[in-house]
C-alpha cells in the first residue's frame, strides 16, 4: 500500500506539471482558439479513447450535460488565454469551488456552510482587483470568458455527483468530442504551421490527455484533501512557466487577487473535507 501511495503521489505531480504547461504552449499556437479546441480534442479523445478501450456512454442527462460543461471549460479556458494573461486564465478557472457551492444549493438542494459563505466573499473580493485592474488594459473580456470556464467546471463537477454508477471518463471523452465538433468549421481555411501542430500535438496527448489518465490512476490511491494540495501546483506553476519564458507577468493588483483566490479556495477545500471526514467518522462510530 506505501508503494502504491508514493506511486500516486508521483502520478499527480506529473499530471499537475503537464496540466501547467497548457497557458505556455498557447502563447505559441497562432491559429484560431475553436480550431485550436477542435484538434487538441482530437489527440485528447484519442489517447482518452485508447485508454477506456470500450467507453460505456449511457446519454444520461448527467452525461450529456457534464459534457456540455466540460467543453465549454476547455473551449473558455483557450478564449481566455488569448485574451488575458495566463496567471489570470487559471486562478479565475479555480474558483470553479465557490461556484459550485453556490450552484449546489440550487441545483443539488445541498447546504451552503458558514465556511462557503466566508470563502464566496473573499473570492469574491479577489475577483473584483482582477477586474479593477485589468478595465484599462483591455483584458476585461478574457477574465470573464475565465470565470465562466471556471463556472463551467463546477457544472462538470455537479454533473459527475450525479452519476454514481458511472465512470467520470466517459463524460469527459463526450467532452472531447463535442468540443471536436464545435471547433470543426472553425478549421477550414486555418494554415497550421509546424510549430502550431507540434503545440497542439503536446496539448492534446501531454497536456490534457496523459495528464488526465495519470489524475485518474492517483486518485483512487489518495485521500481527497492529498489530491487537492498536490494539484494546487497547476495555477502556480502556469503563469511561472509564462513569466520564465516570455516574461508575461500579471500586474501587482492581479498578483494580489490571484493569491487571494488560491489561499481561499485551498482554506475551504481543507476546512470542508475534515468537516467531511468528521462527520463520516461520527456516523461510523454511531
């Protein structure tokens, strides 16, 4: 059991790493963002597809909407990369929590907790420099395309809560292929240089696809709160990556949000999941 733990520990900080790599290879990708979403997905369905072998879709209203959730998350993710810094593009995405607190009460009829409300109006807070910051820069659309993929991600999220017998992986795969197809008459009349089908080659097998099948193989070997900390790596080293190599730096007021949201979002991940545990632990005992 140490063996397979440490094996899953190494498992997630390489997925973590690959996921991180995505703001930097987009910077160096000059064609479209649905047609870079539409042939990153190609390389990702099919490494996915190899993975499952025999996928089991089902076409559930869950599926099918954590689907349209996950698409939409990749897609906004590209949008926003283009469009404002790659430091704003992830940390707006991992507010992805707070929102499914919020749309949690109204869509799972699930409690919010004095913890969910503290950590909304903090994020909430961190996200009003990003946009105060950024009105005169002219980034404003690419922070909002941001915290929708992040809202996207909370629905891919919600949807997979409701799939208990089913395998998460599906869902995704239906992702990439519906995001395939969304981006597909976007690429007609697009020259891909060498350099733009090598990046998307790297995102579409590393960055998404192998990253997504190691997170998938760690998980079920770490507790959930392990899994969190671990894949905190992603939003810090993203725009480190961009500052170390084109030198894109966020603003001193965009550094303050982004680190307003990320201590926030970890607090409540650490504080939720002990009240959690605490709580199966009594309802064992009892």
């Amino acid at each position: 059991m140490k063996n397979e733990k440490i094996k899953a520990i190494f498992y997630i900080l390489i997925a973590a790493t690959l996921l991180s790599t995505g703001g930097l290879i987009l910077k160096y990708i000059n064609v479209p963002p649905l047609a870079i979403a539409s042939t990153r997905g190609m390389f990702s369905a099919a490494v996915v597809w190899m993975y499952v072998k025999k996928p089991k879709f089902t076409y559930s209203k869950a599926q099918i909407s954590g689907a349209i959730c996950y698409s939409g998350m990749v897609i906004g993710f590209i949008l926003a990369n283009k469009l404002t810094t790659a430091a704003n593009s992830i940390i707006l995405q991992f507010t992805a929590p707070i929102w499914v607190a919020m749309l949690g009460l109204w869509i799972l009829k699930e409690k919010i907790h004095w913890y969910d409300i503290l950590a909304i109006l903090s994020v909430g807070f961190g996200m009003v420099l990003f946009f105060m910051d950024d009105v005169e820069a002219g980034n404003m659309m690419g922070n909002l395309i941001a915290v929708l993929s992040g809202v996207f991600l909370a629905g891919v999220t919600i949807s997979l809560r409701f799939q208990k017998d089913e395998s998460p992986v599906e869902t995704t795969l239906l992702g990439h292929l519906l995001t395939v197809l969304i981006g597909l008459p976007f690429i007609f009349g697009v020259t891909f240089s060498f350099q733009d089908i090598i990046g998307i080659f790297i995102l579409g097998v590393f960055q998404l696809g192998l990253a997504y099948i190691l997170y998938a193989k760690a998980i079920k070997h770490l507790t959930a709160l392990e899994t969190i900390l671990i894949m905190f790596l992603e939003p810090i080293l993203n725009p480190l990556w961009v500052f170390m190599v084109i030198g894109e730096r966020p603003s001193d007021v965009a550094l303050i949000g982004g680190t307003v949201v990320l201590v926030t979002v970890l607090i409540r991940s650490i504080v939720s999941n002990r009240i959690y545990l605490r709580k199966n632990n009594k309802a064992v005992q009892e």
